[in-house]
C-alpha cells in the first residue's frame, strides 16, 4: 500500500494504467455545462482512472443481473431498459423509442455521454448519479466487477441495433404467453394499478422500489407471471401476484405500458 | 338505494334550493357531492381518487381538523434519528390546488344522516351524497387506571403523530445513563400492530448510539405475543443484548395502574418505574364516528366487506383504523387500500363510474436497527363474513444483512410512493 501515486478510490494498479486522455475526456465532458458533468468532475480523482483492465469473461456472469432489462448483442432491442448496442459514445437517454426518466434525458442533452469512465460512476451508484432514474438497481460496490461488466459491455456493444424490420426472435412458448396475447383492459389496469402506486411511483422515479411505468408489455407480463410462479423472489410481489389471472395482468401491463415517466 | 336512478338524483339534488344557503364551499353547481371527513391516509386517498378519476363530473371536500399532517407511519423513525419530523409532515395544498379538492380546515362535529349534512365546529353545515368517514382514533385513555390526557404531557402516548410525538423525542433525547424508559403496550385492536415493537428498537438504538449502555428498556404488554415477535426478538438479541425487557401477562400478571407524579408503572408483579413511561392505551374509532351512529359495541365501525360502505348508513363509508376490517391490521397502508375501494364504488353510485371487484392489500416495514428492516403483509379479499386474508407473508428469522438493508429502502421508497398517493403531486 505504499504507492503514493495511487488514486484515492482505485487500486493502485488501474491508476497506473491510466492513459491521460481520459481525464481530458471528462473533462470534455464538462464543458458541457451540465450537472452531471461537473459532478463528474469533483469525483473524478475518487474514481482515478477510466475502466480499463477488466475481464470480458467475468463480465459475462456479472451481467447477468442486468440482463432481464438490458439486451445487448446482434438484434438487441429496447426492452424494459434500452438496449445496448453502440452504448460507448452514445449520448445518455437519447434512444428512439424508450422511455426515459426526464431526468435522464436531461443529462443527455446536458452533455453526459456513456464512456468507460461515465458507466464506472454510474454503474457504482446508479440513484446517485441520476436522481430520479427509472433504473432500479442499486448498484456495484466493487470497483473490479465494474472494470469486468464494461470490458464487457465494450466487447459487445459494437453490434448494430435491431431495425423494426429485423428478422422475428424465435418464437418460443414462454410463460405468460396467453396474458400477451389478450388485449388487456387499461380501465381495469387502471383501478387494479392503484394497489401499484402505494409503492411504486408513478413519476417512475425509483426509490428503493423499481420504476414499473412505461414497460413493454410482454416484458411487464413475464415479469409478473415471474414472480407468481416464484421464479422471482420477492415476498411483497409474489404475494401481490398470487390471485393475478391473465386478465388481470394483462389490463395492468395495458395500463401501465401506456404511461410515460415523467 | 334510491328509487330515481343515479344521475336523475344528483340533477334533483343539485337543483334544491336549500344549496343556496349553503356556506361557498358546499354550493355546488349541480354536481354530485362526495364529503371526506379525515385527511389521513384513508381520507387524503379516498379524496385524491375520486378527485382524480370524476374530474369534473364530481365535488368533492375534505373536511380536516389540522393544517398539517404528521404520518405515524415512520414517526418512530423520528423517534431514532433516522427522518426529521419535517420530512414526515405534509400539507393539503396539493390536493387543493392540482385536484380540484375542496379542503375545509375544521373539526367536523356532527354528522345529521337524514338531512344529509357535515356541522362543523363553527356551526356551518357540508351537504354530501356520499360521505366518508376516516377519523382515525381515539384514545381511551382511563383504559390504564391513573393516566387521563392530562397525564400524556407527562407519560406520552405519541400514538397520534404531532405535538405528542416531540414530546417524546425530547424525553428520549434527555435520557442520561443509567435512567430507565418504560413502555405500557395496547391491548388488542389498535392502530399499527408492530409499532411499540418498533418504537422500542429505535429507544434502543438512541441508546446505544449515544452509549447510554447502562440505561434499560421494559415492556409491560396486556397482550401474551405481539406482531413480528420472533424477528423483534432476535433483533433486540443481536443488537441490543440485555437491553430490553418484554413482560407478558402471565409474567407481570396484570396492569393495575400508572402514576405520573412518580413515573410508576404498577403490575401484579412489581412496580417498575421509569425516567421515561410511554402509555399507549386503549383505542376506539374518531370520536365523530360514534357520534354519527357509526359504531358498535366494540367502539369501531362494521362496514360492508366489498365495497366499505358502512353498516349503519348505505350513503357513508368508513375507512382505515375507525372501521373494522376483518383480516386486516389498522395501518396507513390497509386505509390507503381500503380508501380506493371506497372512492370506486362512490364514483359509481354518483356518476355511473365502472365498478371493479374489491381488493386489498397491506405491507407493514418496521426498523430495528440501521439497515435491519423486516416486513409483514397480505392480500386480503372480501367475502360475506368479513374481510378476509388470501395470502400472507413475513421476513424471516436469521435473514442476511443485504435482505434486510434492501428491506428498509423498500420501506423508504414506499413512503415516497404512499405519501404521493396520498397527499398528491
């Protein structure tokens, strides 16, 4: 622990290996007049050095946890969260199509861009850096498995995106398959969301509880035949689903589908 | 029901000319009239939504005593440092000003069920076509023998968020090393069945946290088990140990009084005395409840399991800890639930609104130490009995430190999301 060099935050060893650039790149960054931006600045020497070093490979396993909202690879699309495709310098909240927090999109047009250094500190504390996020995770405390993740982010992301047009994904019989295909009742979702809402905000703002508004439908659908057949674990929402039929939840997923975050 | 059909109804009733005699805030242009007596969880949802779903179509008055509402959910996180007393306190100005709500600032006194009207303190008379009635509790306080309202500003209850509540914290802030607090716990039923467990593991952890390690905690409980005991326990072992004592009825014996010139807590057993009493005695439903006829013997309100709407008068409802609600604990969730039900079916008696099956549902979090949160809950769903519980579940012993600090966020993002839903945004 002797290297007086070393950044506050990070091993000695990734400080090492900072290529300067990175910093001029935050501070790029800052120029545009944004918050986030100059949040960026006064933590960037907690954080050091830019996400270099990681391990695709350990990636792979750590994203699993993102996985059930943030598709990535060939034919990625939006799905709860946007997909991952061309990520690395992209402008933060500005897919077509998904719904963002304002807050978000916001820092997007503020000039918050998605980097290596950008995912470290966001990925580290997600409501911290983005107050208001629709993005219900609480983050990765350990500085590595971030390197991990973005290394492997970076290894994947360089696939175009999914046009409108792109061939079908495999059709194949999930659960909630009969829920999907019902035209579900917004009015009824409408009424049965109230029950929602006592945790759930309908800003979409995520405090501690996930943001639910503005999902694609099937994906709101499989998330709540998820937790009635307790392939998810969550005790509130496997006990809020377990009298759930398909009309019901397809009437919330019409519902809540219809919602924008605000 | 009446014989004229819903909206013939509200036409004739909106054309009387006794409206014209009415105070500004109860002369309606014809609309229908929906009146919440309460602006706490049960009345502040019940108003929101019908506010929210009628639009136009509806007036509807919020009739409140206070000018600000202290939630007694996360009070006695206040109570541990843990939230200011501002961040648990919210004002009716939203509801007025986003919903269309008509907020009147008064005690309602009286309910006439023939004529229909709400007399307030200063003699006004609020028409209604439907009323709600979500006062909340009272207390009976010579439940206890020797405490009285009087004796509170001594041996607070703080079971009614507000002033009683600070009373409190400043007796908790002063206690000093060595001094002894003790809690006389309510009988069964009573509003927010974990909160004196609750409320002893934040004493606990004021304790603690200011090294007041000599300084103990007695319980003295009517009841022979209480709600989340075994997590309660566990956690007072872990991170209280020898902190706390909880005495049951088959240990103390029996409560024979409280004294407060002395701070004595007299049982069957002993006398235990404390630098700090808390008493939460007895409770019975808002005194305006069983003034209006809404009550029966047991001092709460029977309502009809599928739709709230009371049993004494098919034009009231009544919500949250004044009724009673089968299954279902009195808490801030239960009433927030309850008062959806409500505003539905009052939406479709007066404008012909949809009107879906009745549903329930509560969550109750309570806090034991930084980052040790546990949770109970249920569905719960109606039938011609009561109210009744479908499915259950509660955190369990011996859980991980990542569960439980995931469970307390929860109950921080759920009060953000229960008390927009209330006090509207």
């Amino acid at each position: 622990m002797g290297e007086v060099h070393r950044g506050k935050g990070g091993p000695g060893r990734d400080a090492c290996r900072t290529p300067r650039a990175r910093g001029d790149r935050s501070r790029a960054s800052a120029n545009g007049a944004g918050l986030a931006a100059a949040f960026l600045m006064a933590i960037a020497g907690t954080h050091g050095a830019a996400a270099e070093g990681g391990d695709p490979g350990k990636g792979e396993k750590l994203y699993r946890s993102c996985k059930s909202c943030h598709e990535i690879g060939a034919n990625a699309r939006n799905g709860v969260g946007p997909h991952l495709d061309g990520l690395f310098g992209r402008a933060a909240g500005s897919l077509e199509g998904f719904k963002y927090s304002s807050a978000m999109k916001e820092l997007g047009r503020n000039g918050l861009v998605w980097n290596e250094f950008t995912l470290d500190v966001y990925l580290e504390k997600p409501r911290e850096f983005v107050p208001g996020t629709r993005m219900s995770f609480r983050g990765m405390r350990d500085r590595d498995d971030r390197l991990h993740v973005i290394a492997y982010l970076k290894a994947l992301s360089v696939n175009a995106p999914a046009g409108p047009e792109a061939a079908p994904v495999l059709a194949r019989a999930e659960m909630g398959a009969v829920a999907m295909q019902l035209d579900g009742d917004a009015a009824y979702g409408e009424y049965l969301s109230s029950e929602c809402v006592t945790c759930h905000q309908m800003s979409g703002r995520a405090d501690g509880i996930p943001s639910i508004v503005g999902w694609p439908k099937d994906s709101f659908i499989r998330a709540l035949f998820e937790y009635k057949t307790n392939i998810r674990s969550h005790q509130v929402m496997q006990n809020m689903t377990v009298n759930l039929g398909n009309e019901e939840i397809a009437a919330l997923a019409a519902y809540f589908g219809a919602l924008d975050p605000q | 029901m009446p014989q004229l059909t819903r909206r013939g109804f509200s036409v004739l009733a909106g054309a009387s000319a006794a409206t014209l005699a009415m105070p500004y805030y109860a002369r309606a242009q014809g609309k229908p009239k929906a009146v919440v007596i309460g602006g706490g969880a049960g009345g502040g949802t019940a108003a929101r939504y019908m506010a929210k779903d009628a639009g136009d179509e509806m007036d509807v008055t919020l009739i409140e005593a206070n000018a600000m509402y202290t939630t007694c959910f996360f009070s006695n996180l206040y109570l541990g440092g843990f939230r200011t007393f501002e961040s648990i306190t919210h004002g009716y100005d939203t509801l007025a000003s986003n919903y269309g709500i008509t907020v009147v600032n008064a005690m309602a006194d009286m309910v006439d069920r023939d004529a229909k009207t709400v007399a307030l303190a200063d003699g006004s008379k609020v028409p209604y076509d439907r009323l709600i009635v979500a006062p909340g509790i009272d207390l009976i306080y010579d439940s206890v023998p020797g405490y009285s309202e009087a004796a509170a500003e001594i041996m607070p209850h703080s079971w009614k968020a507000g002033p009683q509540t600070q009373l409190l914290k400043a007796k908790l802030d002063a206690i000093e090393n060595g001094q002894q607090i003790v809690m006389v716990a309510p009988p069964n039923p009573y509003r927010c069945p974990p909160g004196p467990y609750e409320r002893v593991s934040m004493f606990a952890h004021m304790l603690k946290s200011k090294g007041l390690n000599d300084s103990k905690i007695v319980i003295i409980d009517p009841k022979p088990k209480f709600s989340k005991q075994a997590l309660f326990q566990e956690g007072w072992d872990k991170h209280y140990p020898g902190m706390i004592e909880w005495y049951g009825p088959d240990v103390h014996g029996g409560i024979v009084g409280v004294d407060p010139s002395t701070g004595e807590v007299e049982t069957d057993l002993d006398i235990f005395t404390g630098d700090l009493v808390n008493v939460i005695p007895a409770q019975k439903a808002g005194m305006i409840a069983a003034k209006a006829g809404l009550t029966n013997d047991s001092g709460f309100c029977p309502i009809d399991p599928y739709s709230m709407r009371s049993k004494m008068d098919e034009n009231i409802f009544v919500l949250g800890d004044a009724c009673i609600a089968g299954d279902m604990p009195k808490s801030g969730f239960s009433a927030n639930s309850q008062a959806k039900v409500a505003a539905m079916t009052i939406r479709g008696d007066l404008i012909d609104a949809r009107v879906f099956p009745a549903k329930y549902s509560n969550t109750c979090w309570s806090l034991i130490e930084t980052n040790d949160g546990v949770k109970v809950g249920a569905q719960y769903a109606p039938s011609d009995e009561k109210i009744a519980s479908t499915s259950k579940f509660i955190s369990q012993t011996g859980e991980d430190a990542a569960v439980r600090q995931a469970t307390y966020e929860e109950s921080i993002g759920w009060y953000e999301g229960i008390t927009t839903d209330i006090f509207g945004a």
